[in-house]
C-alpha cells in the first residue's frame, strides 16, 4: 500500500542529537553558533545544516525532506546566521577547554 506521508528529518544523525533537544535551546535564548559549539550539528557531514537553520527560524522540530533548491537556500541562510562558524569542520571550531 502507497504511503503518501513525507520523509521527515528529525536529528543530526552525526551526533545523534533530537531536533527536539535543539529546539529547547533556541526557546531559552540560544542562536545557531552556539547550537553548533554546543552540540556539533552541523560541521561534521553538513547534511543537517540547512534543517538546523530552519529549525532555529521556524522552530519546526520534525521537518520534510528539502529538495536542491531549498537545501542550497537555507544553506546560505545558515551562512547568514552564523557567519564565523556555519559549515566549519569540528577540527575548525574553536576549543571549549
């Protein structure tokens, strides 16, 4: 039987982080550079990222499968909203310690 319901992305598969935990953070004040120092999602494969932006502007923890276009919008968008560490590799991002 067809199933029409869509894919949905719901974590950063890397770090096995819930876009539910993520979405706790954003309502008590946190943007995307420190969702990404805090929890890595978003510099290692990237493949989140572009849902990780949209989750902090549209606070949409379960979100359907982008295609090219959106994925490249919102990639730029994360750009925008953390340029000093949107799309760095861990290895880039500054130390905790």
């Amino acid at each position: 039987m067809y199933d029409p319901s869509p894919i949905l992305v719901t974590k950063c598969v890397c770090h096995d982080v819930l876009f539910a935990e993520l979405l706790e953070r954003i309502l008590q004040g946190a943007g995307l550079a420190e969702l990404q120092l805090e929890t890595g999602c978003g510099t290692s494969c990237r493949l989140c990222l572009p849902y990780v932006a949209r989750l902090v502007e549209t606070r949409e923890a379960a979100q359907p499968l982008m295609n090219e276009s959106d994925t490249r919008r919102w990639t730029a968008r994360a750009r925008a909203l953390a340029p000093g560490t949107a799309g760095q590799t861990p290895s880039d991002r500054p130390s905790l310690a």
